[in-house]
C-alpha cells in the first residue's frame, strides 16, 4: 500500500484492513469492520497525521472511503470511518449536542472563570452531519447552579465550565453530551492557525473601537478582525441576538473553509486548533465529531438565536427568554434544527 508521508505502521494497519486481515478496533467500530468485503489489492490513500492534546491521530482516504485512527501504546487503533469499496456504512454512533463557549478571558485570566459571552449549542448527527447551531444570548436570565439568577455568561464565572452547562441544561431541556471552550487567546490562535477565516456578509461592519471590521461580500478576516466580528453588537440593529448570530456565522465558515481542503487534511486541521481549546471530549470522540462536519453543506446547517424580550432584572438589562425560545430549544433536543 502507498500513501505519500503516511507512517510505515499505520500503512500497515491500513494494508490489514482493506485485505482482510486483523484490525485493531473495538465496539461499534469493530463490528461494522467484522462484516466487510476485502479487495484483492490494497488501494493508494492520502491523509494527514497529526495530534490531539498529545496523542497521535490520523485521517486517510482513498475514493470514498474514509479511516480515522488513533495511535496509542499498543499501536494504531481504527477510531472511525466509512468503507464503500469494502461494503461498511458508517458504525453507528449517538447523536452528540456541544456546547461551544466564548469566554472573555485576556491573558492569562483563566478561560473558565471569565464570563461566556459566545454560547451556542451545535449538534452534530455522524449519519447526517452538523444538525443545526443554536445561539443564546450572552444577557438571557437564567437560574445558576448555585442558587439564585443572573445573566447567563456570568454562570461561567461562578460555576465554571459545570455551571455554565449545567445553566444552558435547565433553560434549553436540551441535554449537553460535552463541550468545548476556548478565550480571546486562544479564538486569536486558531483563526491565524488557519490563516484568516473566510466569511460573506451581506453589509459593511464597523467597530465600536472605531475599525472597519469587514465590507459587504466576501471578506478574509485575520485573528483581530474575526475576533471584532464575534464580539461586535453597538452597530447591529438587533444588537446581542446579531452578535449571537454572527457568532454561529464564523461557526459555519469555519466549517465551510475545513469542507473545501477536504476531509483527508482533517487530522493536520485538528494538531493546529487543539492547542487553543478546551474540551472533556475524548480523542475518539473528537475525531468522529469532526468528520462529521464534512457530511452536510456549510450553507445548509441551520443557525437560529433563541428570541427573547428585553427587561430589566436587579437594574440590569437582560433578555428574558420565553415561548419563542422554548420552541427552538425543544426543536433542538434531538440535535437537529428544522429550517
């Protein structure tokens, strides 16, 4: 078998799984593999390696067919994939709701005890692909873990990353299956990680520091001007819910600019994010709920921030969430966004 840069022992393993051979897997993955139909010859693949907070992954490709792997003491092991040419759909995984939080933390504040000013729920299907993004509002009033009510990016700053879930659980009913968290550090380091993030608006944008932050179309944004676009509301007329909305926009381009270098490059995309975020996903977890990002058009994953009216509680403007945001939450409880 042939894959230009690809290790020689995970050639090997690769080699064993398209003739037949013994496949180092487990669970679900295993299984699937179990039933296939080798091939007479092993086929030429292209892929990446890279890393995941330390560990070693992979993602490889030939025609259709996609493996994710993971390398650990014993060896590589298959995470994931899909196999037509050898007659194996996808195994079958649970449909997974993350919770993706902004904090405000500059340097060297700690990301999770600052306040989550980008919170979205974002599911993810590995039959279907990303089945929608939801926003919440920074200022919605909510109840936090500890007692008592406040803004719902102050439940970062009380209870950490467990308060922050467990805050969007009892507003939403949506159950949270992990999360993802990273600050203006780390926001800055991924966006110049990837060299700019491409995002299409349809007006110029300005911001409250006095910048212009991007020009209606098309528009590469470095770290500064990304970062401006997420946190901007003084110049939108919907104010937090556009910001919310902007924020699930740079989700979707981030997803759109990893579809079109192709899932074969997934594993080197994942080694230069990885040092900026913070997640209790695992390796395995991580893996298969990025291939899945390549599984529906970008444009078509739907975006929605939850409606609310504004008040006023204990002398604070804040956004009052009710039927209208109970009916988005409720639409989103099986991880999938009607559009």
């Amino acid at each position: 078998m042939s894959g230009a840069g690809l290790p020689a022992d995970l050639l090997t393993v690769l080699t064993s799984l398209y003739l037949g051979g013994s496949v180092p897997a487990s669970g679900a993955v295993a299984a699937a593999l179990g039933k296939r139909k080798p091939v007479a010859q092993p086929p030429k693949v292209v892929g990446t390696t890279g890393a995941w907070k330390g560990t070693p992954i992979a993602t490889v490709t030939s025609g259709k067919d996609v493996t994710l792997l993971v390398k650990g003491g014993k060896g590589w092991t298959v995470a994931g994939g899909w196999w037509p040419s050898l007659a194996v759909v996808r195994p079958p995984m649970k449909v997974m709701k993350v919770l993706a939080i902004g904090s405000d933390a500059r340097n060297p504040q700690p990301v999770t005890k600052c306040r989550g000013d980008a919170i979205h729920i974002i599911g993810v299907d590995p039959a279907r692909g990303v089945g929608g993004i939801v926003g919440i509002p920074r200022d919605s009033w909510v109840p936090l873990a500890g007692g008592g009510s406040a803004k719902i990016n102050a439940a970062l700053v009380f209870g950490g990353v467990s308060g922050m879930v467990h805050s969007v659980e009892h507003v939403s009913g949506v159950a949270i299956d992990g999360y993802v968290i990273t600050g203006f550090k780390g926001f800055r380091g991924m966006v110049s990680s990837l060299g700019g993030i491409v995002v299409s608006y349809p007006r110029a944008l300005r911001s409250n520091d006095g910048y212009q932050i991007l020009r209606a179309g098309t528009n590469r944004l470095d770290a500064k001007h990304a970062l401006g676009f997420a946190r901007e509301r003084k110049h939108l007329p919907n104010g937090d819910f556009g910001r919310s909305a902007n924020q699930g926009l740079l989700i979707k381009a981030g997803v759109a600019m990893a579809q079109r270098a192709g899932i074969a490059g997934l594993a080197g995309l994942l080694s230069k994010m990885g040092p900026w975020l913070q997640t209790n996903l695992s390796v395995e977890e991580v893996l298969n709920l990025s291939a899945s990002l390549y599984l529906s058009p970008a444009a078509k994953i739907p975006n929605k921030v939850v409606p609310g009216d504004v008040g006023t509680r204990d002398g604070q403007s804040v956004v009052l969430l009710g039927g209208g945001a109970r009916s988005v939450f409720a639409d989103m409880r099986d991880g999938h966004l009607r559009a």
